[in-house]
C-alpha cells in the first residue's frame, strides 16, 4: 500500500500553498488539495448547515422546548451515596 501522506507534505511545505488547489484531469477539475485547517472549517460549515436545516423544521412543526433546569427538576433521580 502506497503512502500518500509523506509525499503531499512534502509538496505542501515546498509549494508552501496558501489557498485550495484545484487538481484536474483531461481538462476538467476532479479533485481538491486543501490544508486541513480549511477541511475542518468545511466539515464545521456543513455541520453548522444541517443544524439549521433541523431547527427550520422543528420551528415549522411548532416544537416546543423548556429550559434544562426544569427537565432536572422533573427528572430527578437519587444517587445513593458512598459511605
């Protein structure tokens, strides 16, 4: 199995890439090379994307929520304790 981490570093650091680059293949973009900084705050963005989607319907379907304190107060449960 080839490992592809040591060269794309080594490309990294020499092309020292500051913004995605575009990789592509009979003249049609395929692929990107990003920093993983960037892929993480992708990742976050489309997280963050399906978070609102969720809430939008929850607020349509007229969801309705109390505060955590009150659900504690509801659902109390004793612990035994350790003597």
């Amino acid at each position: 199995m080839l490992d592809w981490a040591e060269p794309l570093g080594y490309i990294w650091s020499t092309l020292k890439i500051k913004e995605p680059e575009m990789i592509y293949k009979s003249g049609k973009p395929t692929a990107v090379i990003l920093s993983l900084a960037d892929y993480e705050e992708l990742l976050e963005r489309v997280e963050d994307a399906a978070d609102l989607k969720w809430l939008r319907k929850a607020r349509l379907q007229g969801v309705s929520y109390r505060p955590f304190a009150d659900y504690l107060k509801e659902n109390k449960r004793r612990v035994p304790s350790r003597h």
